[in-house]
C-alpha cells in the first residue's frame, strides 16, 4: 500500500528503519480520546482556497490542503460523538504583548492576525461538553492541564488530527508517546503548508511515535472497539 511518505523517503532509508526494527505498531486500547489541534480559520482560511490565494487572508493558512483534512477530521469526529468518547482542542489563543518570545521572532506575522483568525472551524467546532486548551506553543501538553485531563478521563489511546503535521501535530505525539499513550495519526486528517515536511514528519512518527494509517483505516479500528 502506498504511504505519503513513498517518493520522498527512498526505498533504501525505508529499509534501514526496518533492519533496526522500528515501524512496529503500537495497536489501539480501549478508551480513545480525540485531539482536533489548530483547526481554527488562520489555518484552513474562511474557506478553501488555493494555498498563494489563501494565504492573502491568512498568511498562516495552510490552503486548500487544510479543507481536505478537516472532511477528514469531520468524519472521525462524528463517530467520537456517536460513541460519546471525550473530544479535546488544543489550540492557540489570541497574541498578546505577554507571548512576544521567541515565537514572535520566528512568526512575526502570527502575532497579528485578527479575531476572526482564532475561531474555530465551524464544520469541526467544539461542543459544550468538549475540553478547551489554549495552549501557548507547539506541544498540547506543553504548560497545559492535556495529560491530567487524559488521566482523569481514562484515556489510553489518543487520535492526533489537526495542523500543523510537522509543529503542533508531532511535538504533541512526541509528548503524548512520552508519557506512555498509544497514539494513531491519520495520515489524511492532518495537514501542512509543505508538502515535502507533511510527509516527512508522518514518516518520522510512523517509525518511532505512533501508528500512521489513513482515516478510514482509523475509523475500522475504532469502530471495533466497544462502545
């Protein structure tokens, strides 16, 4: 089966991950937990758009890529509220004077976007019941009550969606690996402005972080579970 990764990583890397033994999944538990991350409009734009011509709303969105992913993200979620299984939003809040580190070096443009720029994407939006955490960099875990709230909820698996693949989406399966959570990325509901780290990032999880499948590959392996 074709990964996202074929074409970019060669053959001869691939097998050298295998020759190591990495790569080997990790299965799914019993209780899964959903993390819909960053999907707010300076991500997606207020509608798809091609990437040059979204960017000319918000330079911090990702294109039309973005769209494709949260139609992913649509359909998981819609199971996760049939089952009533937790949904959880790591997401950045409005800038203010107080964030002005070194993120405001390295993304300048970041720390001017307007409100409309942080609400959440409506076809994907939290609920009352949901857990809300801003968060204030790349990780969800990072300076956020994320890992207390899994405790407290019994989660052992966690389903990372959201942007972007190569910052908010890995430095949370990073985390979320750490402290000893199972982890799936669909490899389709996650999403970035480049292509090239896209798939490189999925590569690099698939092999040492978490199990990298598609949407529907996910959602066969959730619906399985018990209710």
């Amino acid at each position: 089966m074709t990964k996202p990764w074929d074409g970019i990583i060669s053959e001869d890397e691939q097998r050298a991950y295998r020759a190591a033994g990495f790569g080997r999944p990790t299965g799914f538990g019993t209780n899964p937990a959903l993390l819909i991350i960053d999907v707010q409009y300076r991500t997606t734009g207020t509608v798809p758009r091609p990437f040059w011509e979204s960017i000319k709303e918000f330079p911090t969105s990702c294109g039309d890529v973005a769209w494709q992913a949260v139609d992913k993200i649509q359909t998981l979620l819609t199971l996760f509220r049939e089952r009533n299984w937790p949904v959880l939003y790591p997401h950045v809040s409005p800038k203010t004077s107080f964030d002005s580190g070194r993120l405001s070096d390295k993304v300048p443009a970041i720390m001017n976007i307007e409100s409309k720029g942080y609400e959440f994407v409506a076809e994907v939006a939290p609920r009352p019941n949901d857990v809300l955490l801003p968060k204030k960099h790349p990780s969800a875990f990072f300076g956020t009550p994320l890992a207390s709230y899994l405790v407290n909820l019994r989660a052992d698996t966690l389903i990372v969606t959201g942007c972007t693949t190569s910052g908010c989406v890995r430095g949370s399966v990073v985390d979320a690996f750490a402290y000893n959570f199972r982890v799936a990325v669909p490899s389709d509901a996650v999403y970035d402005r480049s292509a090239a780290s896209h798939a490189v990032n999925l590569f690099d999880m698939s092999e040492k972080y978490a199990d990298v499948m598609t949407t529907e590959e996910c959602l066969q392996k959730l619906r399985a579970l018990n209710s």
